[in-house]
C-alpha cells in the first residue's frame, strides 16, 4: 500500500491571548525544577496578573533517575490534567532538561484535542511536545522562555518579549534581533515548526513523527552539541527526509556548541544543498536572550542580500 502523501504544512489553531487574572498552570514534563527558581518565576506571573497553579509533580524527582521530575507516568498526567481542565487557560513549562520523550506517548492525545487550542510554552527538551501538539492535535504553541529558567529570570528583554506575545501579541509579529544575518540570502514563506535541532532528529521515526517539512519554514537551534554532532544531527533529518520540502531556515543560538565558525561552516555545509533562504543568529533558543517564536502559524522568512534586516514575521498574531 502506498503510503498517501499528507501534502503541504498547514497553519494550526490558535489559542485565545492572555488577559490579567488568566489561571495558567506550570507543568514540569522533563527534568527536576529548583525550588527557587520556580518561586521567582511564580512571582513573575504573578506580577503580570496572572494566576499561575502548579502541577503535582513539578516539585518531584524521580526516585531512581534524579535528571526526572518524578515518573513518566506523573510528569505526563500533570500535563494531560493541565489541559484538560476547562479554568486553564494557558500550560507553560519550567524547565527542559531531559525526559519529555519518555512521557509523550503516555498522553491521552484525543482527550488533548478535545479539550482545544491554549497556550503552551516551552524549549529544548520541550521540542518533542511541540511536534506532538502540533501532528497528534492541530494546535500552534509558542517556542520560548520557561518560568524556572536564568534566561527568563535574568534577561528583561526574553521576559517581555514573552509577555508581550500572550497578552499583545500583534505587537510582536516581526522577529529578529540585530545580530541576524544572512547566511544564505532570499525570502520564504511557509508554516513555523522546529526548536531544538537534536530533539526534532530523536523524534524522527518515532510514533507521530514527522516524515516531512513540505511548506515549512524551519526554525532550528541547540546547546551543547560539538560541531561533528551537529553535522550527525543535520545529517540525519536529511537522510530521514524529515527535511524534504522545507522552504527555509532560521538559526537561533547555539550555546556551547563550539566555536561559532565551525558551527556556522556545519550549517553552511548541511544547509546548502537545499538552496533555500537561510538566517543565522535571529536570537531565540538557548542564547543571553530569547525571542519567543510562534510554532504552527504562516510567516516570511526574509534574508536581504545586501545586509539588510533579517527578519521572521508572522503573517497573524500568535494568539486570538
């Protein structure tokens, strides 16, 4: 039987902005949160006027493999409960880590979908979620800061930027920061997938993973992975196909991956052979600060030639 091409990426459903008084629970799907930054982070949403809940097992870690916040089957059931739960408004993550790969199939997906569209927030290990909310429910979720993290405790612009994107989110259509650069120029368009580039490579060939990047625009970056890593990882989503049909790419941060010579001459190297448009650097992932970048929703990729402003605009708000 030949398997039916599932065509081109289309935009996913939204969910509703934030508004002051919005109850949003913080879940824990990866790794052990500290205690400390979770408090701070509580207190930051608090003082956005939000009215944040915690899962019943973000203050967990696994009794046997302390890099878990408690069992898959716990870490799987804060996040089902979270969404399902009609008062919930928004699920935003407190850390990555590792471990979302290990509770994602013990997620009731259909009650997800039946449940709808809210806002999601995460990165890194998080990616894994990210490709399910958006192949096993339909819905667009947001790539950015976590409420127990350093990047969204210490830097203010990832803290607004964030902010912004929930509750005004027509204000924050066009992203970039000024270090993007072309690395290979021209414009695309095409729906927003990606995150981090190791977890989309672990994720292929997995139950629900994705066989194809058809009309997508490809946002990539990693931490800690050395050079020769990264051309595995790159090499892989090639060979996978899980690249075919991409209509461009752009680079976050890659912290500690190396040099950024060798890590840009990687990209250049596995990227090319597309001939499409790709921007380096456009400030969202690991790095100092953080873009939060919409995921499932239509956008441009522009990569002047003459080194003019790279930017990512997203054609609709991220959220209603």
């Amino acid at each position: 039987m030949t398997r039916q091409d599932p065509g081109p990426a289309a935009p996913l459903a939204r969910p509703a902005r934030l508004r002051p008084g919005s109850r949003v629970a913080v879940v824990a799907p990866s790794g052990p949160v500290p205690a400390d930054r979770l408090e701070e982070g509580l207190a930051v949403l608090r003082d956005w006027g939000l009215e944040p809940v915690v899962g019943s097992h973000v203050r967990s870690t696994h009794p046997e493999l302390d890099y878990l916040a408690g069992t898959d089957a716990g870490r799987a059931a804060d996040l089902q409960a979270a969404w399902c739960d009609p008062s919930v408004e928004a699920v935003l993550c407190a850390r990555g880590g590792f471990g979302a790969h290990r509770m994602v199939d013990l997620v009731d997906w259909a009650a997800i979908r039946a449940a709808g569209p809210k806002v999601f927030v995460g990165y890194s290990d998080i990616t894994v979620l990210h490709e399910a909310f958006a192949l096993r429910a339909g819905f667009a979720t947001l790539h950015g800061p976590m409420v127990a993290t350093e990047t969204f405790l210490k830097d203010a612009p990832t803290r607004e930027h964030l902010r912004a994107t929930l509750f005004e989110p027509e204000t924050v259509r066009a992203l970039g920061l000024a270090s993007a650069g072309a690395l290979f120029p021209g414009r695309a368009e095409g729906v927003i997938h990606g995150g981090c580039v190791s977890l989309l490579a672990a994720d292929t060939g997995t139950p629900g993973g994705r066989s194809h990047a058809r009309g997508s625009l490809l946002v990539i970056e990693d931490t800690g992975e050395e050079p020769y890593r990264l051309d595995g990882i790159l090499t892989r989503l090639l060979r996978s196909g899980a690249l075919a049909g991409v209509t461009g790419v752009a680079c976050g941060s890659w912290q500690e991956c190396g040099p950024y010579e060798k890590i840009r001459a990687v990209l250049a190297d596995r990227l090319r052979p597309l001939g499409i448009p790709v921007v380096e650097e456009l400030g969202f992932g690991h790095g100092a600060t953080a873009l939060t970048i919409p995921l499932g929703l239509p956008a441009v990729l522009d990569a002047p030639a003459d080194g003019g402003r790279c930017t990512l605009t997203v054609q609709v708000p991220a959220l209603l």
